[in-house]
C-alpha cells in the first residue's frame, strides 16, 4: 500500500516518511514475534509473552513494545440462538441445536467456575473486568451509579465459586451422568468454543484456564480453532458457534456497548434473539437511558446495568490490551519510546485513528 503524495495531514513542513506499508499473512502470533526477533518487522501488535526479556532486552536500542490497558472487555460469548436445519455447504451444516445456552442458570454457572485471576495470570498484563462489562473509565459516573443502587445489583456469580456452580445446577436438575459431564433430559453440557487460530493469548486462557475449570463443575468444552481470524468472524456472523472469546473496543458511552451486547446489533445479532423476556427488559432499559437528558444519564443506565448482570447475555473475563511492539533500526517515533517519544497514540497498528497518527509521526531512522 502506498502513501497518497498529496495527503494534507502530515506535519506542517514535512512529508510522511513511511513510502509504503506491506502486511505479511502470518499464520500465529509466535510466527510473528519470530519475524519480529528478526527484525523482519517494524510494527506489530501481537500478543508477545514476555516481550522485554525475550524482544526488548536483547536488543533495546531497537527493539521496543508498548501495552496499553485501552480495550474494551474481553467476554465469553454464548450463542442462545436457536439452531435451525441448515443444508448443503452452510457453515452450520452438522450443527445442533443447544437450549442449555438459553437457561440464565447454566451461564451463571459458568461464569462462577471461572478463575478470572487465574486467566489473569495466564495471560500476562492482562486486568480485571467488571461484572456489568463496562470499562473502568465508566466508573465516576456510570459505575459509581450501579454501585449505589437499590436494591443493589447481582453481581455475586462474577465471584469464583465452584461450589456454588454446582450447587445451582443441581437445584436445576443438571445431574452428573459417569462421564462428569452434566445432563438434563437428552441434553448434555458439552460444548465447543471456537477462536481463531494463532490467537494465542486466548488459546492459552481457554485450555489452561476455562475448558478446566468449567469440566470441574460438570460442563466439557472443546476447543476448536478456526483456520484463520476472517473464517471465525464468517462463523459468529452466520451463527456458527457454541461459545466463543472476542473483545471489545472501548467506546465513548455505555449506550453502543449495551445496544450490541442486549439487542444483539450488528455482528453481535445472535446474542438474545429468542428470549423475549430479556428483548423486552433491554429494549426498556435502552430506551430510557436514550431519552435521559446527560445529567441523568448515569442514574439511567442503572437499569440496563442492572439487566445485563440479571440475564448475563455475555460473560465478562478481563480487559483487553492494545499491543505494540516497534523496531527503530528504520524509523523512529513510534509512542512511547523511551528517551525518543511520550506515549501520544495507542501502539497497536490496527486500532483506528491511533495508527494514523503513527504514521504522521514516523521519521526516517538514520543510525
């Protein structure tokens, strides 16, 4: 790709410096740190363990990498649409349909087997999320506003409490067949998440952390990798998953975040589309918190709040992180660069307008 000669945004009295920008298809994340190691790439933003001693500190006059706490939520997706037969070539033939999704008890349940500090360790720099999904920078207002609500929220199945996933399950009459695994009528808990391949920062919280601790309570999930991160997204926009990991981007009000994660808008239409109950309570919760003038916006979005943790239509594990790792041998003034750049952008090159910003700001390296 090739830089416009006649772009009007770059610095007054200087031309972009970076001519043109090539994107090598890489296969995973370790093929990329590898290239990275190797100097065979400039930016990246990929999940790198342990970056300063295995990337920085071997060559820190070059070498450089950036982590910002500025996404959205990580979630676990859970899809409750209701399977319907599919033929042919469809991305859902073989598919069958789960009503267990739909039951609010057994997604409690899951989400109570989980460790999220667990994952949080699995997954280095990664930080704690909160139960409504919401990002902390929401806290003074929004948050603050559940938080002193009453009746108060609950938020008690965000705890980690094994224990008591089981016990819920057994009031619902989830019972433990020979295998461990949990059945109910002909149905079985026994599931497949689906990620893309090469994320391995999420391969590393599902098989470490999720997959283990969910098979404690009684519910088996298998892992399956899409081939590559535009075939996952083919698969959650034509429905074609059990459950699924995807974060968020961190958006300017709660209003978009809610929208898509309740009324299931855009790539996120098969979140609640067979539950009128829940349609209804976020359609209501919605639409006050849209005419609510913004002085009482935050008092508002108590309801939709409220809704979220009452239905849990996703299930919050942590935040996500924008990831930068940046070689200086050709150009310097990637953010935050010690000793060469305040940290003035995101760093990863796919968040928009950050990377645009990037580039206005690149110099050619002259070492």
């Amino acid at each position: 790709m090739n830089r416009n000669p006649n772009y009007w945004g770059a610095p007054e009295d200087d031309d972009l410096a970076v001519e043109a920008l090539g994107f090598p298809a890489l296969p995973d994340n370790l093929t990329a740190n590898c290239a990275l190691r190797a100097n065979g790439i400039d930016w990246a933003g990929d999940y790198f363990a342990y970056v300063d001693s295995v990337y920085v500190e071997p060559n820190p006059t070059e070498h450089h990498a950036l982590s910002e706490d500025s996404e959205g939520t990580t979630m676990l997706y859970v899809n409750q649409r209701t399977r319907r037969a599919t033929a042919g070539d469809h991305p859902c033939q073989g598919m069958v349909d789960r009503p267990s999704l739909r039951d609010v008890t057994v997604r409690k349940a899951m989400s109570l087997a989980i460790d999220r500090n667990a994952l949080i360790e699995a997954i280095t720099e990664a930080t704690t999320a909160d139960p409504t999904g919401l990002h902390p920078d929401f806290h003074a207002l929004f948050l603050r506003a559940a938080a002193d609500a009453t009746p108060p929220l609950d938020t008690g199945w965000f705890d980690h409490n094994p224990q008591h996933a089981r016990e819920i399950l057994e009031d619902a009459e989830w019972r433990r067949g020979p295998d461990g695994v949990r059945r109910r009528d002909t149905e079985e808990l026994r599931y497949t998440l689906t990620i893309p391949a090469g994320y391995t920062d999420w391969k590393l919280a599902v098989e470490h952390g999720i997959i283990p601790q969910l098979k404690a309570v009684g519910i088996h999930v298998s892992l399956v990798e899409a081939a590559s991160p535009s075939a996952w997204e083919t698969l959650l926009a034509e429905r074609c998953f059990e459950l699924t990991i995807r974060s968020n981007p961190l958006e300017p009000t709660p209003y978009p975040f809610y929208r898509r994660h309740t009324m299931g808008t855009g790539d996120l239409a098969w979140v609640v589309e067979d539950d009128p109950e829940q349609r209804d309570a976020y359609a209501n919760a919605l639409s006050a918190l849209a005419a609510a003038p913004d002085a009482a916006q935050a008092k508002a979005s108590v309801a939709i709040q409220r809704a979220f943790v009452r239905y849990l239509p996703a299930i919050p594990l942590f935040l996500g992180r924008s990831w930068g790792q940046f070689n200086t041998r050709y150009f310097t003034g990637f953010p935050g660069v010690t000793g060469q750049t305040k940290n003035y952008a995101l760093p990863s090159p796919f968040v928009a307008p950050s990377a645009l910003l990037v580039l206005t700001r690149l110099r050619k390296s002259y070492r």
